[in-house]
C-alpha cells in the first residue's frame, strides 16, 4: 500500500478482513515503512531456516521508499492511495515521485494488480498500459466541494501542462477533472458507495 495518506488505515482494514476469513497476516503496523523497517518485519517474523509462517503480507511503503522495496519484493497487488507535497524537504516535488514509481511499476510483471486511486489526476497514467489496472473512485455525490483551495498539488495535465478543470472535489486534488485541451480525465472507475468525506 503506498501513498502519502491513508496507508495504515488502508493496511489494518484489509488484514481486518482477510484475518476475518481465516487468513493468518503479516503486516508492519508499527509505521516501519521504509525499505530498512520492511526487511526487519521479515527478518523479526521469519523461522531460523529463513521462512515466514503466513498466508498473506501487507505492507504500508512510503512513497519515497515505494521503488527500492519493489526492486525486492513482487507483489500479488499493489495499492497507490495518492500524492502529496508531504515532505519537500526530503522527497522534492511529487511530480518527482510519480516518475520514479512509473519506472518501477514499469518493471513489475503484468500479473500484479495494481489498484489506483482514478480521482487523483497524478496517479492516473501510473495504470497505463498495465494489464491488471483497476481504478478506483469515490461516488460524485460524497465529493461535495466545487473550488479549489491553496493546498492543491496537481492542478495540470501531466500529458499537456494544461491546466485542469475540477468540477467536484474530496479534498485538494482528489476529485473529478478533465484538462480543457487534451481530454484527460478521470478514468472509468470501480465506484464506492457510502464513502463520507468530512472535510
């Protein structure tokens, strides 16, 4: 599970429901989601022949360590939550960070299913050309502001530089939008209902 928000609770909520199923889970909820804190979750859980005793893993990366982990581990299925100017001082601009997880997720085999949040306008073409592409989004009546605010960090087309229009907003820029010039726009997406946002 990578992003900037969203990851632990992302996280405890789908080892919540595979554990409901009988599934026995590995997860490093102890917010070590860097590459170092990954391998020690491993290391502290595996047997002394080097073997982990579970059906599943989840992991919570952070979005800067995202390719460095995936240079090592293959997953069934990759979860991208969003992006955020969360921490310039260490990560630069997010633009930054979408090239390098484009990169990464290029590698990956066509086999992993890769979940991608479709109302963030930075993420969408992260899926392209990735045969196990879901998206999803949020119903448009649960996004109930209309004008963008301050804290917005995608506000252009990443294939035109044109500026996007937002018709329906969660928050920042997680929303519905389409670029004026080029068309791009919010893809088809898995809709959940009953999601409320409020902010």
């Amino acid at each position: 599970v990578g992003g900037t928000n969203g990851k632990t609770t992302t996280a405890t909520m789908l080892k919540f429901c595979l554990e409901k199923n009988g599934f026995k889970v590995l997860q490093n909820n102890s917010g070590a989601n860097l590459l170092n804190g990954i391998a020690s979750i491993i290391a502290l859980n595996s047997s002394t022949l080097s073997r982990l005793d579970f059906d599943a893993a989840i992991f919570e990366v952070d979005e800067n360590s995202l390719p460095d982990v995936l240079d090592y581990i293959t997953p069934n299925a990759l979860i991208l939550l969003n992006l955020f100017r969360d921490q310039l001082d260490r990560y630069g601009e997010v633009n930054s960070i979408v090239t390098e997880w484009k990169k990464a997720i290029s590698r990956l085999p066509q086999s992993v299913s890769l979940i991608v949040n479709g109302d963030d306008p930075g993420l969408l073409e992260i899926g392209d050309g990735h045969k196990g592409t879901l998206y999803f989004s949020v119903e448009s009546e649960n996004l109930k502001k209309k004008d963008l605010t301050h804290d917005v960090d995608f506000i252009y087309c990443p294939r035109c530089q044109t500026k996007l229009n937002f018709t329906q907003i969660a928050y920042s820029h997680i929303g519905k939008y389409k670029c004026p010039k080029c068309g791009f726009s919010n893809p088809k997406s898995k809709v959940y209902k009953n999601i409320f946002f409020p902010l």
